[in-house]
C-alpha cells in the first residue's frame, strides 16, 4: 500500500490461512480489509468516493498484491486519482468484470452488518449485491449499467424538463438491465436460502429463518427474465405521473428488500437481539459457503473487528465454519481474548498508520 487512507506506505506478508490486525480504534485495521477488498474488487466496501482512499495532502494511491488464482500466482495493482483509477493484472490493464479474475471472490463480515435485519433496505440490497459480486464479477457492469440510467431518470424528473419519448428511452434501459438484476439478486437468495436456514436451524433447533428476495408484486409475478423486463416496463409507465411529482423513480429494482423471516413473523419486529444477530452470522456463513462452491475454491474472508460483537457460542460457529473450509481470513481486533486458537495464524499490530509483526 502507498499513500492508502492513513498510511505512507506498507508491505504486509499475509498468511495463507489466518492473519489477525491487532491495535486500537482509529488506527487504521479496517483500512488494511479495505485495501484487500478493493484490490480483488476495484471497489470499497465503505466509501463510493475515491478521494476518500487517498492519504491526506496526496493526489494518488496505490496496491499492489499477490494473489494465486486457478492455480497461477498473478499480481494485482491499483492507482486511483480522484476521479481516475487505473487497474492491470500482471502488467496488463484489465477490468473488473474480466473473466481472468473469475474466481476472485471476497466476503466481508462487519460489525454493521449486525445491524441488517434492523437496518434500511437499501443496506440489504447492498448485501445482496455484495454475494452477487462474490460469484459473478460481470455484475459489476450490470449494476453499473442501471445505476447510470437510473441517475439519468432521476436527474430529468427533478429538472422538470422531459418529454414522454424521452421517459421512455430511460425505462426501456431500466426495464432492459433491471429485469437482469432482479434475476441476479433472485438466483444468489435462492442459493443463499437452504444454506441459511441450515446454519441458523443448527444453533436454533426450536426456532427457524428464512430469507426471501421481495420486489414490487407485479414484478414477482414473472419468472422469466423476458417477463420481468416487460412488468417493470409497464410499473414503470404506470407510475410515471407519481415519479414526476416527487421527484425520482419509485418503482424497480431500487426498491426491493431482502425479506427475513423468524417463523412466519418479520424479524426486525419479533427477533431478539441474539436471535437478529445469529441470523446475520448465517447468512454470512452461507454466503461464504455458496462462494466457495460457485467458484471452486473459498473466496477471502474478511472479518472487521466482528468476533468482539458476538457471544463464544457464535464465535465457535464462525471460526469453526473457518476452520473446516479452510479459506483465507483477515481479521481486525481490539481485544485478542476474543480470538480462539487457530492454526498456521499470523499476527501484525497496528498502531498510527504503521504495521509491524508480533
């Protein structure tokens, strides 16, 4: 790393299997997660803005990693500007839906994601996105594609200024690409769902959870990716005098929830906060498993200061799963009485923007 958030510069040697970021809040941990997440997935998990990755008082960053992929070691480097970023694999610039980085997954574990049953849907869909991305970078360009006309929908209907023909160009794209995401996000629940319920029925024998992907019900009535496109295509024509008035697009994918469920109930209204936060644990654990079995071997796992938050039974859960699969972690603490013994680990303190090994 160089000129990356709060450091000058670092080598950090990473443990095939478990490397632990000791050091107080503020000290730069979760900006080491951050930097491994963005260079396999040329996007941070906490911040849209690149000038916020930059170190104060500079013009550019830069990673570089190792990474070993199929079975060859590639390099990875990344320089960001503000408003510019430049990505190459092995000395060739490449991006990030390549099929050469297939099999690249990452999943990150936080402590607000303990907050997600509870939490706005928007931070649900980002979930949801997020396992997409784990299995199937060409989302990236999907998600992209309807974020743009998204925006440019939204941008005309505050103007005021826009015709019918014009309205419709725009819900031609987001009927086109939202009818592709809605199969996305659909496919990874649906493949999330039975791994779900499995875990968390393992640690709550009385009690079960499940997960399901909502949408409008319009939307939810067609199956087929065709079929979809032409109901939002219709809800979006049909909602076109209340989005003209308020001021933005109300109607698609935007709008969906990951619905959870304790039994038949809503879970941010009848879950208790051990039984909110195990349902977290196993959506997290199914999202690693799911992963690792789409893409052939276990993606990295990033775990953000999350052990502290949890109780010892739902900590054995987590590095018990982490031990039998045998995937990559990094793991930022405060505390190191948090941590059970692990094997083949390595440890690195933190402190100021600086790195050293202990």
């Amino acid at each position: 790393m160089r000129d990356w958030r709060n450091f000058v510069e670092a080598l950090v040697d990473l443990d095939s299997r478990v490397t632990v970021f000791f050091g107080q809040n503020g000290q730069g941990k979760t900006n080491l997660l951050e930097a491994a997440y963005f260079l396999l997935g040329f996007r941070s998990f906490r911040t849209s803005s690149t000038s916020d990755l930059i170190r104060w008082g500079r013009d550019a960053g830069r990673l570089e990693g190792r990474i070993v992929l199929q079975g060859l070691e590639r390099k990875l480097t990344v320089e960001i500007a503000v408003g510019r970023r430049r990505t190459e694999l092995d000395g060739k610039a490449v991006r990030r839906d390549s099929s050469s980085l297939e099999g690249a997954g990452v999943v990150v574990f936080g402590p607000g994601d303990l907050q997600l049953p509870k939490g706005p849907a928007s931070e649900r869909r980002r979930a949801v996105d997020r396992a997409v991305f784990a299995v199937r970078r060409p989302y990236f360009k999907e998600a992209s594609e309807f974020e743009r006309a998204l925006k440019g929908r939204n941008g005309i209907l505050r103007r005021g200024e826009w015709s019918a023909e014009l309205l419709e160009s725009y819900d031609e794209a987001l009927a086109r690409v939202g009818a592709r995401i809605v199969v996305r996000r659909r496919g990874v629940v649906s493949a999330l769902a039975p791994l779900f319920e499995e875990v968390f029925l393992d640690i709550h024998g009385d009690l079960s959870a499940s997960i399901r992907y909502r949408s409008d019900p319009r939307v939810e009535e067609a199956t087929a990716e065709d079929e979809i496109a032409d109901a939002l295509r219709a809800g979006l024509a049909a909602e076109r005098a209340n989005d003209a008035r308020r001021g933005f697009t109300g109607f698609g994918p935007q709008t969906d929830d990951l619905e959870m469920l304790l039994g038949s109930r809503p879970a941010r209204e009848h879950g208790s906060q051990g039984q909110l936060r195990t349902m977290v644990l196993a959506l997290k654990i199914a999202e690693l498993k799911h992963a690792s079995e789409r893409n052939g071997e276990a993606p990295l796992l990033l775990l953000d200061d999350v052990a502290s938050e949890l109780d010892e039974e739902r900590r054995s859960r987590l590095f018990g799963t982490i031990a039998h699969m045998a995937c990559q972690t990094l793991i930022t603490m405060t505390e190191r009485e948090h941590l059970p013994d692990l094997q083949e680990r390595k440890d690195w303190l933190v402190s100021g923007g600086e790195i050293r090994p202990c």
